[in-house]
C-alpha cells in the first residue's frame, strides 16, 4: 500500500511539474491522442501510454484543486504551482563554486511563534542544504546561496523574518574552516 502511495504522489509530481513547464495550459483532444504523450513525454518515460491511468491522474488533481479542466484545455492553479514549488524543495542544493572566495554566508531568523513550524523546518532544511548552525537561528555556509535561499523564504512565506548576510570574516572561523574543509 505504501508503494503504491508513493507512486501515486510521483505521477501527481511529475504531471503537476510538466503542466507547469508548459505554461500551465495543455489542449487535451480526443482527435489528437499524441499529444498529451507528447508534452509528458517524461512524464511517460516511453511507457506505453495508458490513457486510464492519465485520465485517472488528471482527475485526482482537479479533485484536489490542483488543476482546472476545461472543454479543451487543461489549466494548472496556484495551488497547482505552489504543491510544484514545494516538491522542487526537496531536490533544491547549493552549488559548490571551484574556487572558494573567502566570504561566508549567514542566514538569520527571528520568526514569530505563530510561525513555528515553518521555523522548524526551515531549520532542518538549511541543515540538510550542507549549512553549519552557528547560534540557534544562525547558519552559515561558504558558498553563494542567495537565491536558494530566497525560494525558500517564498515556500514559507517568511521572507519578512529571514536575512542572508555575506561576511567576509567571522569569529571561530578556524572551526568553520575545518566543518567545510576549506583553507583560506
């Protein structure tokens, strides 16, 4: 049963993730049964294409309000959009430059206790992009990391509460040096 779960919210993933990358708009036609397969290829992954199964996923996300279907077209919502930005989450790394420049990045956080679970995880996921907790709501890391963390805050939608800090030296620094296995 747990696979079969799991594969269920990989299609949804996949079909939510090309709808999106198409522009959010799919013509679906009855005369031109290619083309769903077409524009899902990968979604596909040169299966056989089972017209049930597709038709079954497409319903399961107008159901949960992910997509709108119309006469001929196939819309994704924003909350269609949002569910892909969050499953892009788990994929999103920091990219390692080959040469470290000397600056540190901190992230900083003060949100408030009616947002504790996105600080929670906020934290756990900064942890597991490679970052180094320096004070509880502090991290750092040694590589540029802006944009990365940017789309988080918007995921969590507390980018009024999040700082990026680049610091060209900071205290301890020794220690971090060796956390990261860099030399300076």
């Amino acid at each position: 049963m747990q696979d079969r779960l799991k594969n269920i919210n990989l299609d949804t993933k996949k079909i939510l993730y090309y709808l999106l990358i198409t522009g959010g708009i799919l013509a679906i036609s009855i005369i031109a049964p290619k083309l769903p397969y077409e524009l899902l290829k990968n979604y596909l992954r040169n299966k056989k294409f089972d017209h049930s199964k597709f038709n079954r996923d497409l319903k399961r996300l107008n159901n949960r309000g992910d997509i709108k279907i119309g006469k001929d077209y196939i819309k994704i919502t924003k909350k269609g959009k949002s569910r892909v930005l969050k499953y892009q989450l788990d994929d999103i790394e920091i990219k390692k430059p080959d040469k470290w420049d000397g600056n540190w990045w901190l992230v900083v956080f003060d949100i408030p206790d009616s947002y504790r679970r996105a600080s929670n995880t906020l934290r756990h996921k900064l942890i597991d992009m490679g970052f180094d907790q320096y004070q509880k709501s502090i991290f750092i890391h040694p590589y540029p990391c802006r944009d990365e963390i940017d789309f988080i805050k918007e995921i969590f939608q507390v980018g009024l509460y999040v700082k990026i800090i680049n610091a060209y030296h900071i205290d301890e620094e020794d220690r971090f040096l060796r956390k990261f296995g860099l030399d300076k």
